[in-house]
C-alpha cells in the first residue's frame, strides 16, 4: 500500500497558487484547481489559503472545512488569520479554513461537484475528480512542508457530537507521544485515542508522512455553537503556544483517553423511522439498556422498534436527524481506555 501511495505522491499536482510559502509576511490568497465542467471550459475551484511566517521555526498546517456543514473551524481560522500579525509568531502557519470549498459554499459534508467525502478520499488522485485532486495536493504539497497537523471538524448535519479531541493510534510510539501531547495541549474537554479512524482521512495520511497530527470535532447539528467555537478559539491558541509558534502557555486536558472500544459501539438504526433517543450525550449508559426506539410514523397501530445498547459507557454521539434509515448511525458509546 506504501509503495502504491509514494507512487501517487510522487506525481505532480495541478493545483496552482501565486502564494510563496517560502516568504515571510501574511499572504491571503487561494488554491486554484482547474474545473472544466459544461458552463466554464477553462475555470478553477478557488479554495482560499493563508500563510504567515516570519523567519524559521516549526510549520503548523491549519485545517478546517473538510466537510461543509462543519462550521467552528472554518470561522475560527478565518479569525486567526485576520487578527495574527507575522511578526507575532515564529516559524509558519499554512491555513485552510474551507479546504473543501465547493461543500462549504453549499453547506454539504459532501462535494457538489463529485459526491465524495474529502475525509475519505486521501492521499488522493491527482488524475482524479475535484475531491481527490484537493486531497492529493495537500497530501503531496503541504503535508511535507508541514512539523504539525491540525483538522478542525463538528459532527456535521447528521451528528450530534461532544467538543472532542481525537487521537489515531500509530504504531511509532514516539510519533504518537507528539501527537498525543498536541491533541491534550488543545484543551478540549473530552479526548479519544484510537478514535475510530479511517486509512483516507487527512490525519492517517499526516501520520503516514510522520507528522504529528489530530483532529477535534467542535460543534454539531449543522449549526454555529457559541460555546464550540469559544472552544476553537482557546484551543487555537493554544495549541500554537504548545508548539511554539505564538508565545504564551496551554491548558492541556489532562483527563483519562476514551475510546470507541468496536464496531457494537455504534448502534445503528435496524429499521427505517424516526428515531426516539431516550439519553442526552455525554450520559453515562450500560449494555442492555434502551437507547431509544424508531417510530414508523405511518402505522400507527405498530409499536416502536427498541433499540439497545451493546456496550456500556458514555455516549459521546448521537444522531441529529429524526428521521433514520436501517443502518444509519444512532449513538457511539466510548469507554475509558485501560491505559
Ligand atoms: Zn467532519
């Protein structure tokens, strides 16, 4: 799989920008990818980018906007760059606060443009469609340039989630150490290691590089949470001084880690309906014990479909949407890691 991924890598992107990443000073600007779909025969997706530097020190990729309807992120890295002077940093943050742009214009966890998931479509294409050519440029062009990785998430319009930071387990434990450090530096008020983690995502593909890399999910619902992004914010912040690129110190989560102990963490819808949660996240729930029921709301005279839990914990996530599919995503219950 390595060699076919260096293969990948190894070709040249066609993204283009005007942007030096090599200049110090604060550059705004954006990633062109070109675009010839029926109505633009020689158009681009813009997808804005900042970078500041000032002088050497560590590089911080700054991620937000993976999925469209994920909103604390992209907002508050917008604020950083608006309010961050160069000469207040040392080193060099490279910025992307809506990464996958044509979702975010429609407010979708998905591209409009080729249906696919940017969290699912690393180390990318860069013969492929828009979604896998972004990820291939980042993947190739950004990543190497990169000491550490950051990718800002919420629970999108499906999830509800808890202000979470997550932790993917890498088999060097020295670049976990790092990246465990970072993930707590963050101060989030809830922590997963060995988040449930996926080969494609932004994260994995930062670690293959052996960069120190994490990912939080801030707010949830599709919406703005006041409190969420007062969560980014801090942890921005933070998570800056931790690496030194700002001055300053950290609040570090020093909690236990949880974890998503398997695949029965997650319980899924077994029927269509709408579905009844009978916890609010972040309740402690044992096995066995109903998490909710699914109405089919067109016959009455039918009872609810009981849904159960088959492990215990704390349920962390739940679904935002009432109305549920069979096999649609419910609950995730996370434990307290052993360790
Ligand atoms: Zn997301």
């Amino acid at each position: 799989m390595s060699e076919s991924i260096d293969a990948i890598l190894s070709v040249a992107s066609p993204v283009r920008t005007p942007l030096d990443f090599d200049r110090d000073g604060k550059q705004i600007g954006e990633l062109h990818l070109p675009h010839s779909p029926h109505e633009d025969a020689w158009g681009v997706v813009p997808l804005p980018v900042a970078v500041l530097r000032n002088g050497n020190g560590p590089t911080a990729l700054l991620v937000g906007g993976v999925h469209g309807d994920e909103y604390e992120g992209p907002i508050a890295l917008a604020e950083l760059v608006r309010r961050l002077d160069p000469t207040e940093i040392r080193g060099r943050l490279i910025v992307l606060p809506a990464l996958n742009a044509p979702a975010v214009k429609v407010g979708q966890r998905t591209s409009p443009i080729d249906n696919l998931n940017l969290a699912r479509a690393f180390p990318g294409d860069p013969a492929g469609t828009a979604t896998q050519q972004i990820a291939h440029y980042v993947a190739r062009a950004l990543l190497p340039k990169a000491d550490f990785v950051l990718d800002l998430h919420a629970g999108g319009s499906s999830l509800e989630i808890m202000t979470v930071a997550l932790l993917r387990h890498h088999d060097d434990p020295d670049l976990e150490a790092r990246s465990e450090a970072a993930m707590r530096s963050f101060g989030a008020p809830f922590a997963l290691a060995g988040a449930p983690g996926d080969d494609r995502t932004l994260i994995a593909a930062a670690l293959r590089q052996g960069k120190p890399a994490f990912a939080v999910e801030l707010g949830c619902a599709g919406r703005v949470s006041p409190e969420a992004l007062a969560a980014a914010r801090a942890g921005l912040t933070a998570f800056l001084a931790h690496v030194g690129i700002v001055p300053g110190g950290s609040k570090p989560y020093t909690g236990p880690l949880w974890r998503v102990a398997g695949d029965d963490a997650f319980v899924y819808a077994p029927v269509d309906g709408v579905f009844e949660p009978f916890h609010a996240l972040g309740q402690e729930v044992t096995a066995g014990q109903p998490a909710g029921c699914i109405h089919d709301l067109r016959q009455p005279a039918k009872p609810p479909t009981p849904v159960s839990f088959a492990r215990s914990g704390l349920m962390f996530a739940r679904r935002a949407y009432g109305l549920a599919a069979h096999g649609n995503c419910l609950a995730v219950i996370a434990e307290k890691s052993a360790a």
